[in-house]
C-alpha cells in the first residue's frame, strides 16, 4: 500500500510527463499553464488509494486520475472565468493572462481531454467508470450554477447550501474514490459505501472552512481570516445566522452586508460577534461533526481490512483538523 | 432504408422529448431553450443513415445521435459567447437571453450531457466510438482557435485555412457518419472510409458557401449576399485574392479591408471586381471539386450495394449545388 504523499508525488509526475498537442499553440499553452500550477492533487491520488486499497494496479489507474486532475482543473477555469476572479494559486488566472475567450475553449478542450484520458479505463470497466465520472461532473456544474443563484439571492436555506456545497466540491471527492474503487475491482456496494465516505467527508472538510475562515488561527488557515465576511459571502455562519437573528440582530446584520460598508476589521469584528451571540458556530460544528460521523459510518460499512481503511481514516484525519 | 428526411424527422422528434433535470432551472432552461430553436439536424441524422445503411438499428444509434446534436449546440452556445453574437436561428443568443456565465455553464453541461447519450451506446463498441468522438471534439475546439487566431493575423496561407475549416466543420460530418458507421456494424475500413467522405464533402460544402456568399443567388442563398466581405472575413476568395494580387490590387484591397471604410453596396462591388480580375472564384470552385471528387472516391471505396450508397451520394447531391 502507498500512503496519500507518494501518490500524490505520483500524480504530479504523471501531470508533468502528460503530452499535449503543440498546435494551435493558443489553445494549448493556457492547459500547459492551469495544469502546472499545482495544487495538492487531492483528487487523483485518492482515486489511486481506492484503487490500491481493493488490490487494483496504479499503472492502470494512472489515466483515469488524471482524467480527475484535468477535469477539476477544466472547472477551475471556467469558474473564473464565471467569477470574475483575477488570481489562481497565487498567479493570474488564465483568462487573465490569455483573455476570456482562451479560458473558454482551453477549458472545453481539457473536458474532452479528461474524458479521453478516463476512457484509457480497462474496457470491461468503461461504462461503469463513464457513468461515474459523467454523473459528478453534471453535478459540478450543478452546484456551481447553484453557488451563483444563492449570490444574487436574498435568503437562501441552510439546507439548499448543504445541497450546494455536496454538487460543487462533494461528489467530485466521492467520484474519485468511486471510480478508484471500481477500477481496483471493488464491489458495487463497497463502491458505493466509499462514495458516500468521501461525499460526507467533502461537507464536513467545506464546514470547516467556513468556520476556519471566522474562527482560525490565522497562522494556520492559509487564507485571510474574515475573508467570507468581507466578501458577505453566504457560509453556513451567515444563513444560519440570518435564520436565528432577532428583528434587531437581522437588521444590524443587514446593515453591515449593505453596500455603504466597507470592508473593514470593524465590520468582520461585528459580525463575529453576531455569530457569537447567534452561537452559530456550534451549529457548523454539529453539523460538520454529523458528516464526518456518517463518513466515518460509511467507511466502517466496506468490506476491507481494517489496516487498509486505515490509509482512508488517515486522510480524513488530516483533512478535519478539528482543532477544538 | 429511411431517406435523410425521415430520419431528420425521427431527430426532431427525439430532441424533443430528450428528459433533462428540471432543477438548476438556469442551468437546464438555457440548454432547453438552445435545442428548441431547431437546424436540420443534420449531423445526427447522418449518423443514424450511416448505421441503418450498415445494417444497424437506428432505435439503438438514437441517443449516440442525439450526443452529436446536442454536441454540436454546445459548440454553438460556446462559439456565440466567443464571437459576441446576438443572434441564432434568428433569435437571441443563449448568452444575450441569459448572460455570458450561463452560456459557460449550460454549455459545459451540454458537453457532458453529451456524454452520457453517447455512452447508452452498446457497451462492446463503446470504447471505438468514444474514441471517435473526443477526437472529433477535440478537432472542433482546434478549429475553433484557428478561426479566432486568424482573425488577429495579417496573412493567412489556404493550406491553413483549408485545415481551419477541416477541423471546425467537417470533422464533425466524417465523425457523426464514422460513428453511425461503428454501431452499424461496419468494418473499421469502411468506417474510415465514410469518414473520408464526410470529411471530404464538409470542406466543399464550406467552399462553396464561401463562393456562394460573393456569387449566390439571393433569392436560393440563405444569407445576405456580400456578408463575408462586409465583415472583411478571411475566406477562400479573399486569402487567394490577397495571394495572387500584385502591388496596386493589394493596396486597394487593403484601403477597403481598412477601419476607414463602412459597409456598402460599394465596397461588396469593388472586391468582388477584383475576386472576378484575379479569378479566385475559379480556384475556389477547382479546390471544392478536388475536395468532392476525394468524397465520391471514399464512397467508392465502401463495401456496400450500389443502391444503399445512393442514399449518401443523393444527400452529397443535394448538399453540393453546383448551381453553374
């Protein structure tokens, strides 16, 4: 068994050595560009870790990873794009650099690139691969089409928020670990069981991070604390918040989220302090622990040796920092 | 054997009751929207010809037919964001009804979408016509960026462009029919070969709506008669014309291709008088003849009964005007 480093040291290899077109030169240098900026390679390495877990072969499972790396990267860009967002991973995003046209169709070409990368899947296991990887990536775009309402909206309910963040970062964590897990000739059930593992895992990891952004020490937490709150943001802390808020609370809330308030430590202090008063972070942290029980639940389901889940509960581990 | 009426019959008909989510409604209704608005359904319709001729049920070659179609409309959706185009069909654009960020996503979505009605093919030929199909995709993307990038450059060379409208338009008819082939049953040979001449009659056919743009018949010619030259679009003609001109032709092409000159009767005059002085409109018509003689010479090629390859040489027919 491999742990997460090595494969995920395996990946960054793989999407280094990964040959591309030369020409037309403009399509390709901006996917040159996304792909090697990095990140944690998360994703494929889990896929690889499914896959090693039931017995599969790395090798075999190396294109389909990558499949999962290109296609993360694809939302990557078009989502940018969406966002207006100049920075990726510290540099310019790529329709930054090359114009918005550029990250439209590089990005269209990287979703095709991904799918023939997943079709270098053992023909046997094709369909079921395709079905998975299809699945989560109409659910991508899902839960970014849902992020995007929830922006323009006036309320949005804790419970269309949990379903938003599940579409856009969960189901590509469980696809991954699915797909990985068909690839290493696990069973339909112990397939799913591991879905559902990296699904809930997903929620629970984005909780976190909205309560991070609020609560974190900012020597540890990478992003700038408050961040959410400045960008008003609408986390799990603020829509419960606007839920349980008394007439004078919701008024003081709507106060700061309006535009005569700019973004200020005043403004993240007097939110904070709503979210104090609201309890709300205790709510995220229910919440969030509820997921993680049910991944964990759902880990404790699939029928493999314990030393083995053993690798699944150490990334879930390092994933929830739980800090309190 | 269906005719290429009914079986674009058949198209409209399944495009029609295609099942979508109903939920993201700004994700889903865009892609609704896009597919009501029609087109001859072409491409989908050869595919499902190329199958029933190779012996193929056409029930069975519906959803890989439908991938084409609803493929070939995210490209549209897509390259109508990229071109700033306000309308389709006549109506609004999909970007200009709901904004640019709905036009990248319901487009993604539609490529996925794409997907999964290609995978409902038979799972023995899944992974040839996967294969064919993201390459195809890919070719459609390349296109795409040559055409922008052409229109930033000076000078473009006809081998250049005769490879731009290969990939932007042509590979997709050799690739719909190649697929339809696949799932017919026919030999990998003859699949080559019904690609070839789908290949092979999109780069005439595109030729000649390039000459037919300067020569056409407004009353049979679907488009204004002129436009290309009044959105000085580098055509067949005009890339010949810039290449055989000497210096006081190219001079006076280039004031009229200038920012100082408007659009008018004049200026549509005046090239064409040159494309007539320089006889572009004869080499035009020599490359689109070359391009449907290689058509007809892959159709021969074909293992099928004379009577079943009329189907396809009546729908090369009715596509080629050939008006003079």
């Amino acid at each position: 068994m491999k742990d997460l480093r090595e494969l995920q040291h395996i990946i960054s290899e793989a999407v280094e050595r990964l040959e591309l077109p030369d020409a037309p030169v403009e399509l390709y240098e901006p996917v040159r560009y996304i792909l090697s900026l990095g990140g944690k390679r998360m994703r494929p390495a889990l896929l690889l870790m499914a896959s090693d877990l039931f017995g599969g072969d790395i090798t075999a499972a190396l294109s389909p990873a990558l499949a999962i790396e290109v296609f993360h990267n694809f939302t990557l860009v078009h989502d940018d794009i969406m966002d207006n967002a100049p920075l990726r991973r510290g540099k310019a995003t790529l329709h930054e650099r090359w114009g918005r046209n550029a990250g439209i169709l590089s990005g269209d070409v990287m979703l095709v690139l991904a799918y023939q990368l997943l079709a270098k899947a053992e023909s046997r296991l094709l369909g079921p691969v395709l079905e998975v990887f299809s699945k989560t990536a109409v659910g991508v775009c899902e839960g970014q089409q849902l992020d995007m309402d929830f922006e323009k909206r006036a309320t949005v309910h804790i419970d269309e928020y949990l379903e938003m963040i599940r579409l856009k970062t969960s189901v590509l964590l469980g696809g991954a670990l699915k797909i990985g897990a068909l690839l290493g000739g696990a069973s339909q059930q112990d397939a799913e069981h591991l879905y559902s593992f990296g699904e809930h895992l997903g929620i629970a990891f984005q909780l976190q991070d909205d309560i991070l952004d609020v609560y974190g020490d900012p020597e540890k937490f990478g992003k700038q604390v408050g961040g959410d709150i400045m960008a008003n943001k609408k986390t799990f802390l603020l829509i419960k918040a606007l839920e349980l808020a008394d007439w004078g609370q919701a008024s003081e809330l709507k106060d700061w989220l309006g535009p005569d308030n700019a973004n200020s430590d005043e403004k993240v202090n007097a939110i904070t302090q709503l979210y104090n008063d609201l309890k709300v972070r205790e709510y995220a942290e229910r919440e969030m622990e509820t997921h993680a029980e049910k991944a964990f639940k759902a880990l404790d389901e699939i029928s493999l040796p314990p030393q083995h889940k053993q690798y699944l509960k150490n990334f879930a581990d390092g994933l929830l920092v739980r800090e309190n």
